[in-house]
C-alpha cells in the first residue's frame, strides 16, 4: 500500500527515457502570447493585469538594483504557479513535488542574492550575522547561529514546497480511495467523503497558487537584504 501511495511521485519515464524535461518544457507551449494587433484578447489582457500587478507588489520595497531581477521572479511564479496546477489534474506528473528539482531553484537564485551582497556591500552583508549591540560573550554563538541561519535558506525553500505538494497530493489520494472503497458499503458515507475531497481539491489549488507565491517572495526578501 506504501508503495502505491508513493508511485505518483516517481519520475515517469518512456522505454528507459525520462520524461522530467518534457513536463517541464510542457507549461511554456501552455502560455498565451500577445499578438501584433491593437487589442489582445481577454486571456492575454488579463495574464498581462496579473503579471504588472504581482510585479508591481513584489518589487515595491526594493530599491532600483532590485528591479533587475522582476523578469525572472515573475517567471519563476508563474512557471511554478503552472506546474503546480497542472499536477491536479488526473493522471498527470508534478515535476515541483521532487526535492532534486526545488533545490535545483532554489540554490542558485539563493546563492546569487549573497554573491551580489558580498560584491556590491560586502560590509552590509556581513553585518547581517552579527546584530548590532550584541554582548561580546555572545558574538561567536551569534555568528554560528547566524551562518547556520543563512546556509538553511535554501534548504527550506525547497522543502517546503515539496512538502506542501506532497501532502497535499496524499490526502486527495487517501480520501479518494476511501470514497471508492465506502461507495459500495455506505453511499451516504462515500457522499460526504466525496464533498470533503472536492473542498480539498479547492484547497489545494490555493496551496499550489500561494506556495509558488511565497517561494519567489522570500527569493526577493533575501534579494532584498543585499541590494
């Protein structure tokens, strides 16, 4: 039963070929483009009102060096945002419930906003492991913590969005075979069971919008500490 619950997540493969590179190519043909006329369509008039509006909330607090980055955030949520919608379809792979891949994100972007606060205010981001009017006794601990603090960054970014997805994608599962299995013993049961399930599919196409949201966000509250 273990390894059935688990067998959604493996990666899918083709006569030996993996298929990640496909499900991950696959959101990209999935986007609408704008075309050479005046008017665009209702689609692209609203991708586009989304896209300003998330980029205009995301990098108000940052300064001009940060704004740089507002083409590849906002790409980055919305590939993530597909990814994991995509997912909650039947029969269907979800690329973002693989740690390999989020930590495949998330270390480099994480790496490149310390590279660029260690080249642009080396003093600045260095002062971020030691608060200001910490005791003396306390100061090696307080760098420790602090770099261990720092070093974690990445790590959490993709394990939360991992485990999120993960858990997720299991209680819809659960609760599905357990509607199928009780729909020939107690149909009233198997009903409720099925109302239940369909409020957790809601839910979960809120976790899928709000974990790719909050994985680009803390990308630009660290970006923000180093510009």
């Amino acid at each position: 039963m273990t390894v059935s619950l688990f067998d959604q997540f493996m990666s899918p493969t083709y006569l030996g070929i993996p298929l990640m590179a496909l499900a991950l190519t696959l959101p990209w043909v999935l986007y609408p483009t704008p075309s050479a006329r005046w008017l665009n369509n209702r689609l692209v008039t609203l991708q586009g009102w989304f896209l300003n509006r998330f980029t205009q909330q995301l990098f108000l607090p940052l300064n001009l060096g940060g704004h740089k980055w507002a083409a590849l955030l906002t790409s980055l949520m919305l590939f993530l945002i597909t990814l994991n919608m995509l997912g909650l379809l039947p029969y269907t792979f979800t690329p973002t419930t693989q740690l390999s891949l989020n930590m495949g994100l998330a270390i480099p972007l994480w790496l490149a906003t310390v590279i660029i606060g260690m080249r642009n205010q080396p003093t600045a981001a260095l002062g971020h492991l030691l608060p200001e009017g910490t005791p003396i006794p306390l100061i090696p601990v307080l760098i420790i913590i602090e770099t261990i603090s720092l070093f974690i960054r990445p790590l959490a970014l993709g394990v939360r969005l991992t485990a999120n997805l993960t858990a997720g994608h299991l209680l819809i599962q659960l609760i599905a075979t357990a509607a199928f299995v009780l729909l020939s013993v107690t149909p009233m049961v198997a009903i409720l069971t099925t109302a239940v399930l369909f409020l957790l599919t809601l839910l979960e196409v809120a976790v899928a919008m709000i974990q790719a949201y909050v994985f680009v966000l803390l990308l630009s509250l660290y970006l923000q500490e180093n510009v």
